[in-house]
C-alpha cells in the first residue's frame, strides 16, 4: 500500500471556505440544515454527492474537489484500522 497521509476530514477544508459566514446563513445558502452543514464542519458526517454539487456551486469549485477531499480522508480512516491478512487473487508474472 502507498503511504498515505492523515488526510484531514473535508469540514476542516470547508470551513475554511465559509471563514466568518455563520452556519445557519451558510446552510441556508446551500439548501441543507444547519444540523446537516454543522454535522459536516465538526466531523461527524461526510460529504455526499449531492451536497459535492451544492458546495461546488455555492463556493465556484467542483463537485471532485469535495469527492477528492471525502475519498482521502476515507481512505486514511480505512487505511489506520486493524485487518486480518489479504491473500492476492491475482499471480505475480515474472
């Protein structure tokens, strides 16, 4: 496996985004809950597809940037847990 970084949760990344905005203008902006958006700043919930394209067209990026940040901290969170040992399904060529 490829090393991997401690990919930060993408709430992290968002809030950045919203700077001094407050949460219930943000998440009314965005047509979600302040619950919701809260969920997602603090670390609880990840970011769906569909809320990607909500934040891509409230903050001018694109629905991958948020996938992207969502997929790597997935794969760190995966990445850092306890698995038994995988046998290859595949024979190496030489």
């Amino acid at each position: 496996m490829n090393m991997m970084f401690n990919a930060p949760h993408p709430g992290e990344m968002l809030r950045e985004y919203i700077g001094e905005t407050p949460v219930t203008e943000a998440a009314q902006a965005l047509g979600v809950t302040r619950a919701n958006l809260s969920r997602i700043l603090n670390g609880h919930t990840g970011i769906s597809a569909d809320m990607a394209i909500r934040l891509s067209e409230a903050l001018e990026t694109s629905p991958e940037f948020w996938l992207n940040l969502q997929m790597q901290h997935d794969l760190w969170i995966a990445s850092q847990r306890q698995r038994p040992a995988i046998k290859k399904l595949v024979q190496d060529f030489a």
